[in-house]
C-alpha cells in the first residue's frame, strides 16, 4: 500500500485476483502490477476501478480478449500484454492517452484500430509475432513520439508509407516479413535510408491512392516521386507552447506538413505573451521559415529567433501590424530590425522569412556556421481572443555530422551508415 507496487509473477493463478478491482486499499494505491506468466484467462471487468494504475503487465497467460474498461484507467502509462491468444485489440485503446509504451507481442492480431493513432504520447509500440499486414497504416502518422517500433515477424509485404515521417523513430523491427518494398538494398541501408525512402512518397500516396500498400500494385512513376531539394525541418518535430487551448489544439498540430489541413495550433483565450519552441532535433542550415495563420487570427507583433543550442539567440525577424496605416501610405520602418510591416490583418497570413538569399529582409546578424537547431516565435500582441497558426516550415539542408538527439533528450545512438 505505501510502495504502490505488487508483483505476483510465476504463482500459478488461475484468475484475474478480483481485491485489486473491488477493495479500495488496493484499487485506489497500487500503481504497478505484474501478473505475468501465470494462468489468467480474462483481465477482470471493473479493473477501471484501478483509479491510480501506471503500468500493468499481464504477459505470459491465456488471454483471448481485452476488455474495454482496462481503457479506462486515465493512469496507465505502460501496459504489456505479450505471449497471449489476444486476436483483437479494442476500439477503446485511444482513451489512454498517456501511454507511452504499448506491447502486444506473441498474439493473434490481424489488424490494428485508427483509434491507435490518438496515443500521441506514444513512445515505444511492440507489436512483434502476430498475424498483420497494416497497408498505409495511417495512424502512424499522428504518433509523432514513437522511438521504437517492432513489427517483426507479421504477414507484411511493404514497411507502411508513414513510416516515413517518424522522425523520431530511431529503432525499427522488421525482419521475418516477405517484404516487397522498400527494395533490399535499402532496407540495407538503415532508419535513415528507409524513412528517407518512405518519405517521399507520403504525399503521393495521401493525395493520390488514400490508404494503399506503397508500390505493390502500382509501381509509381519516377518523375512523380523526387527528392525535394530542400527539407522541412520542422515536420513533427518536438514543441512547446507556453499556452494551448486545449489538446486538441496541441503544438504539433501546426507540425503535420499540412498533411492535415483541418487541424491548427491555438493559444489560449486571452493571452498576449505566448511562446513556441521546436526542437529540430539536429541542426540545419535554414534557408527559409514560413509562418501559415489560421484565418485572422495572426499576431500584430511578433518576433522569430534562431539558436544553435538553445543558450543564445539570433533575432532573425520582427513582425508589426500597424491598423493606422491607410491604403496608398508608405510603409515605413519605426523599429529597428523591423524585417516585415503590415497594414492590417489577412484572412489565412502566410508570413515567409528567407535568410540565406541575397535579397532576403534577414536583419544585420550572422547564423551561426555550425548550423540550427532551435527555433523560437515570441507573439506579444494579438488581434481577437487566440493566436493560431496551421502550419510552420522550417525549409534547409541537415548538416551531416551534427549529432542527432531523441525526443527524450539522449543522444541516439547511429550506425555508421545513417552516421
């Protein structure tokens, strides 16, 4: 009761220990439960009642199903259910909206639910051993956390196309698959080789075909698919924001590319002073960073600052809307390092600032050579109740040899071909 903490491994039980549910010492403390490799054919139905439940393992059993109530527990930050007879996984499963890691490994699964792609604190998925085929797998894409990622020894014939943008994503599982694509000689070459190949071919798929395995059908033309010259560095990277409405609202929505173009970053009602950070998680020789308002609801004073390792900042640019002006008046700078001035406010602002053209607006400061990896919006002053911006590109080249860092914050650990 005072650790929180119960282990029953290897006792030979033959059913779920029905006290944890029903006796309030128990279900109102216990915070980690291991029930693993004994004889338990069913999780019990009031486990929901495990109102403090942070992780719980359940590996190694007779389990055939899962009941939708273990969703419930609003706690659960790590569930393992491995080496069962599980053959669906619920619809539920997105009510958890703190996990961090979720394993199925040694079951049945045939097919994984589109509610899956609501855990976006998700950092590790074990879904090695079963039955799946996944296609697109669409609901990849919104698990912009994931670190880990098993899928070995499935039916898959195509590693899914999101994978692609897991740019977090720095352990990938794959092998026992009669896979098709990507072709071997990629797959040789590691993460990197296998995200960058998958990456490019996001839009293709999510503009042309919907949810369809990569390249088994229908071979894509090599002149549809081509490497951009230039990077979005921004895309589902780590961020914060001093003030969200609420999580529907997150940062990272404004992060998704425009993959998803209903969904927006908005600030809470009623606050000037509010800050936004992205981490690019290794640096970038920037060219270029574009700002897309949701309708009207841009800033009137604004500044974007740069920063190699997040100590010192480079002002890069300042934006002031001035309502006075009239049409046909001369826009005139009144503030030093001013880099753009409007009139008034526009319906769906998209703001771009260049920094590494010569006839950029970039004020009188040098980039650091070594590269960027942080970047800041500073809003001081909006025009109605939020701010709110769609999406936000960072546009430049990965310096290669910058150390790359995890969204957990250690260093990733790269082989020497992604080196």
């Amino acid at each position: 009761k005072e650790s929180g903490i119960c282990e029953l491994p290897k006792m030979s039980l033959q059913m779920f220990p029905p006290e944890f549910c029903v006796d309030p010492d128990l279900a109102d403390h216990v915070r980690y439960l291991d029930l693993s490799f004994n004889c338990i054919p069913r999780i019990d139905p009031f486990i929901h009642q495990m109102t403090t439940l942070e992780q719980l393992k359940v590996d190694g059993n007779l389990l055939k199903e899962v009941p939708p109530n273990l969703f419930e527990c609003k706690c659960l930050i790590e569930l393992s259910l491995d080496h069962n007879q599980i053959s669906e996984m619920p619809l539920q499963v997105g009510q958890c909206t703190r996990l961090t890691l979720l394993s199925f490994c040694h079951n049945k699964l045939t097919r994984i639910p589109d509610e899956i792609g609501e855990l976006t604190s998700l950092m590790s998925l074990q879904l090695s051993h079963n039955e799946l085929v996944l296609g697109t797998a669409g609901w990849l894409k919104t698990l912009t956390f994931l670190q880990s990622l098993s899928l070995d020894h499935n039916k898959m014939i195509a590693i899914p196309v999101t994978v692609g943008v897991l740019s977090n994503l720095d352990q990938l599982k794959f092998e026992g698959n009669d896979l098709r694509d990507p072709p071997k000689s990629v797959l040789e070459g590691g993460i990197k080789a296998i995200r960058d190949y998958l990456y490019y071919n996001v839009a293709y798929e999510y503009g042309s075909l919907g949810l369809a395995p990569p390249r088994t059908r229908k071979r894509i033309a090599p002149m549809t698919v081509r490497e951009p010259k230039l990077e979005d560095a921004a895309l589902y990277k780590r961020a914060t924001a001093s003030s969200t409405f609420n999580n529907t609202h997150h940062i990272s929505k404004a992060l998704d590319g425009g993959l998803l173009p209903n969904t927006f970053w908005r600030s809470a009602d009623r606050d000037d002073n509010v800050v936004v950070d992205v981490d690019l998680g290794t640096k970038f020789a920037l060219e270029s960073i574009e700002i897309h308002w949701r309708n009207s609801f841009s800033p009137r004073r604004y500044t974007v600052e740069l920063s190699e390792e997040g100590r010192q900042w480079f002002l890069v640019h300042r934006c002031i809307v001035d309502p006075s002006l009239k049409e046909g008046d001369e826009v005139r700078e009144g503030e030093e390092h001013i880099t753009s001035m409007y009139k008034k406010y526009g319906v769906d602002r998209c703001d771009k600032i260049v920094l590494r053209r010569a006839d950029s607006m970039m004020i009188d400061t040098v980039l650091p050579s070594s590269g960027i990896r942080y970047l800041r919006v500073h809003m001081t002053k909006r025009w109605f109740n939020s701010y709110r911006i769609a999406f936000l590109h960072a546009w430049g080249n990965r310096i290669e040899g910058a150390s790359q860092v995890s969204a957990s914050g250690h260093d990733v650990e790269l082989s020497y071909r992604d080196a």
